[in-house]
C-alpha cells in the first residue's frame, strides 16, 4: 500500500535525513494551508497546528516499510503524531510535534530550508553543527552498514 507524507525539515532533498526517502517516489513541492507554527525544536523543526502559517515542503509516496522508517525517524506517536492533510496529490500525512513549546523559537515563514541556509543566521548556523538524535541514528545506520557491508566482503 502507499502512502503519501508531507515532508518539511530534517527529510527534505539535501538535508540529512533525506537517505530514509531513497526509495520513495517524489510527487512535487507543496505549501500548507496557513494553518501551522513550525517551531525550532534544536537541530530539527516540528509543526503544530493553530498558527497563521503556510509550511513549505514536499510529498513523497512511500510503501509500508518507507512509513514505518519515518515513523521511527519521528518517534511516532510519542514526540509526533500523524495527521491527513490536503495536497495537490491527494490526502497526505504529516508529523505534528506532540511536545512542549515552552521556550521554542518560531520559524518565520514556515520554511526549514530557507531558515537553515541564511548565512547571516546565528540560530541557523548553530543548527547546522548540532548533533542531534536523528542525526546520530543516520550515522549510526551508516556504521552498521559499514560494517555488514565488511563482514559480507571478508
């Protein structure tokens, strides 16, 4: 079966979670209904609804397995939750941040990309060299690869 997710931080083309979308179909870019605060949540972003923003991402198909990497990539349903939102490509799951906020700076214009990427950003610039939890499970991931890659080789 697939699935259609909504994808608008750490999973997004070039960031570093993006690995786990590798065999999910990309069906285009898309902007919410301005019906959501992102809110920096570290090294990651986390949306929740009742705000006044539109958030910028992109959908993706995946199959049961693609799902299920993500939702542990988001500690579904404990940190986050998932919830069906319109796209042009049909009902789409999104993960909403299910913590506290107290203390979380906004992102302005609901765009993680853009926000990671202003140079003239010290929030952003800090972003870009946290090792967070997600980032460590992907070089995590890589080192065991790593690894059965040289027991199959030796």
């Amino acid at each position: 079966m697939r699935h259609q997710i909504f994808v608008y931080g750490t999973l997004l083309r070039g960031e570093i979670n993006h690995h786990l979308l590798a065999d999910a179909e990309y069906l285009g870019p898309h902007r919410t209904a301005p019906c959501f605060a992102l809110y920096l949540l570290g090294a990651y972003p986390g949306a929740v609804r009742g705000g006044m923003t539109a958030i910028v991402g992109e959908v993706y198909a995946v199959d049961r397995a693609g799902l299920q990497r993500l939702d542990r990539l988001e500690d579904y349903p404990q940190l986050y939750d998932r919830k069906l939102l319109p796209s042009p490509y049909g009902r789409t799951w999104i993960y909403l941040y299910r913590g506290t906020l107290r203390d979380r700076p906004l992102i302005p214009g609901g765009d993680w990309r853009a926000f990671a990427a202003d140079p003239d950003s010290i929030r952003a610039a800090g972003v870009r060299q946290v090792r967070d939890p997600k980032t460590r499970r992907r070089q995590q991931d890589r080192s065991r690869t790593t690894a059965d890659a040289r027991r199959i080789v030796g």
